[in-house]
C-alpha cells in the first residue's frame, strides 16, 4: 500500500511542464483570457474601481441620483439595526433553550453560517427584516441570488440597493451572472424537451468562458460585487486565474456543477491551491455540494481542505432544504444530518432553498427552482409576485428552524453579524 502511494506524487518536472504551457507567450488561451483582463487596466487599477463602487456612500449616492424608492428602505434599515430592533443571538437562545440558555455552552468555532437562496428581488428583503423585527427572528447571514443581472440593474436600483443592504445588516452575498448555461449559450438545447442534453453540464460552450469572466469584472468594476456563482470548470480555473493575478474577485461553485463524491472535491480543491496566492488566499470561498452527498463524504473531505490550508478559506456550502418542485424528490430536509456533522465540521454553511416539505406541501403556489428563471414581467403578469415573495418567506422560516435545531444541540451560527451579534 506504502509503495503503490508513492506512485501517485506528481514529479516536479510535470509541474515544471504545467507552468511553462501557462507561461507561453504562445498560449492562445491563455492569451485570449489576458485580453479581457487588460480591457479593465491593471490589477490595482480594477481593485480600486471596484473598491470605490462598493463603497456604502457611492452606492446610496447612485440610488439617490435615480430617485429609487429603495434608498427609504434602506435608511429605515439603517435607523431598525441602529436602534437594536432585531433580536440578539443571547435572547434568541433563550427562546429556544429558556432558562438553559444562561449555562449551556456553544461551540462557536464550529459556528454554521445561514444561508438563503435565492433573494431575487430588493423589497423582499425588507419584508423578511419587519417580520424578523416583529417575530424575533434572524435574518440570513449568507444570501444567494438568481436574478438576471441587467433586469435588476434597470429595476430601480434593485443591485445598488441588495448591495447596500448586504453592508448595513454585514452578511455575505453571491450573484449569479446572466453568461451561464441557460441562456442559450448551447444552441442545441432549450427547454425541458432537451433535459438529457444538460447531463454533460450546465455548460460554458466556446467563447463563453471568456464572456463570463468580462461579465464578472464589468459587475466587479461598476458595482463592486465580488462573489458570483460558478458552474464549470473552464471558469472555475479562469477564476482562479484572476485571484492569481491579484484581482480580488471571489466565486461559488454552484449546486448544479455536482461535487458528489471526495474525488471530485480533492480535485477542485487540488485546482485552489496550485493557484493560491502566497498567503494561502483562493478566489473559492464556497464550495457547493451536490445534494446527493451524505455526511461521510463531507467528513473525509475535511481533513483535506485542513490539510491543504483551506479550512477557514472555503466553505463548504451544504442545501439543507430545496425548492419542492423541479429539483430533487420530496421530501427532502437534511436539517438532522446538520446536527450530526456540525460539531466536528468547521466552516460550513446551511443552504435553504426551500421550505420545510410539510410547509411546501401544504401551500397552494409551492417553491419551483425553474421559476428563479422568469421575468419580473412575467411574474407580476401572471400575479405571481405574493406566491414568490411567500415562498422566500417560507425559507426564512425554515433558516429559523436551523437555527434552533443547532441551538438546542449546544451548536452555534452565523446570522446577519451587524443585526445579531
């Protein structure tokens, strides 16, 4: 066994070989790929581009300029967080726990960050922040959106303002660029009639890969946004590439790229640290897996990613819940697993895409991941928008009921850190 693993090191002359095809002035790929970046300026020149859009000042100074009805929601969510109106993680223990509370111990190193997917529209937000007000409930401390990126960017302001708010309440958040499989990138595939043509991937076909990363840094630069979803691996190397040249962009990689086994994690995380910069940063701060993966598989991918030196660097993001419909067989609620992995786990996050099952199954409109794809046009012609918007608030919910799930195991979270903490 010693002897057959020796086998498997990676002599110095192929890594030699790998730089040297990278370094090649020759290299059109990689040439093509540089050509998008320069577009942008230097390094530091796109860095501070995208430092001063994200900057909390400019971007309300934005939503002023167009008059957007979101600046007053943003400012009564300043003055609630300012004021203390959300509950604090010690009284939110103590509704779960009663009295329990004062002596239990919490095993904050292990803490799980919550996350809800997909926040599609700004004046949802504010919806779930009055009800968490109201009900002494926390709000996420990761979201995840869907949304088309110029539909929102024309709505109002509808970027600006997620983009502010994710500064005020001090959670984390994920976009998800318009250059992706599903539209219609493949012109060989279209609707449900020609499913069986995705199961080779999501797909970033051609010159797509490139688009994606122009989209990226043209979002990065005018909005400051730094984290967007990854779905596959052309980009999830371009990505790394661009953390590599020193530019501080930051991605997920999505559900739908299926990290389902330890073999395809080692090798993804192989990927992050042979373009790690010298401090051991990566541009894969969450890593997504596929919702067939048990417990055991995350287990023995961890002391992998402690090995290599990514434990507080790459989360691994695991769906706890999913939308009822169009995704996975119902029901489908991996709260109890949670429990069982997030003592021993670090740096992990709890995904909610859906409502618990029996809330989903009970409701007249229950959550569809296909609907993340409509128009806002659409929705609100087919008087669709309360369904959503009740469908989010669902997963609100069921973020809660982790919550307590983890506290009453002595276990500890991540909420909005600027509303809770």
């Amino acid at each position: 066994m010693t002897d057959l693993r020796k086998l498997l090191q990676i002599p110095i002359e192929n890594l030699d070989q790998i730089n040297e095809t990278i370094l090649d002035p020759n290299n059109e790929i990689v040439n093509e790929f540089l050509a998008v970046v320069d577009r942008y300026g230097t390094p530091d020149e796109i860095n501070r581009k995208a430092a001063q859009a994200r900057a909390l000042p400019n971007l309300l100074h934005q939503l002023q300029q167009i008059e957007s009805p979101y600046l007053s929601d943003l400012e009564w969510l300043t003055r609630m967080r300012d004021e203390g109106a959300f509950v604090t993680i010690a009284d939110f223990r103590r509704q779960v726990l009663g009295d329990r509370a004062a002596t239990m111990a919490f095993k904050d190193d292990y803490a799980v960050t919550l996350e809800i997917s997909a926040l599609q529209f700004f004046p949802w937000l504010i919806t779930e922040a009055r009800q968490a007000i109201e009900n002494k409930e926390l709000m996420p401390g990761r979201y995840i959106r869907v949304r088309s990126m110029k539909e929102q960017v024309a709505d109002n302001g509808d970027t600006l303002a997620v983009a502010a708010a994710m500064q005020i309440i001090g959670a984390s958040y994920v976009e998800t660029l318009d250059t992706k499989g599903t539209d219609g990138s493949n012109i060989h595939l279209g609707g449900p009639d020609t499913i069986t043509g995705y199961f080779g991937g999501v797909g970033e076909p051609n010159e797509h890969a490139l688009q994606w990363v122009d989209e990226f840094l043209h979002y990065y630069t005018t909005y400051g946004i730094k984290q967007v979803l990854n779905i596959n691996p052309g980009t999830v190397l371009l990505g790394y590439f661009l953390h590599k040249l020193g530019i501080d962009v930051e991605f997920k990689i999505s559900v739908y790229m299926g990290n389902d086994n330890p073999y395809a994690a080692l090798w993804t995380l192989i990927g992050a640290k042979l373009f790690a910069r010298p401090d051991g940063t990566t541009s894969l701060i969450g890593f997504n897996w596929s919702n067939s993966v048990n417990n055991r598989t995350i287990e023995k991918t961890a002391p992998i990613r402690v090995a290599l030196g990514f434990e507080d660097v790459i989360r691994f993001e695991h769906h706890i819940t999913e939308t009822y419909k169009s995704i996975v067989i119902q029901p489908y609620d991996r709260t109890t697993e949670l429990v069982q992995l997030a003592d021993h786990v670090k740096n992990i996050s709890a995904k909610h895409e859906g409502a618990g099952p029996d809330i989903d199954a009970a409701r007249e409109h229950p959550s569809d991941i296909l609907e993340y794809f409509l128009p806002k046009e659409e929705i609100e012609a087919r008087g669709l928008m309360p369904y959503l918007e009740l469908n989010y608030l669902d997963k609100h919910a069921a973020v809660n009921r982790t919550a307590a799930a983890l506290t009453e195991n002595g276990l500890s979270f991540i909420a909005a850190r600027n509303l809770h903490h």
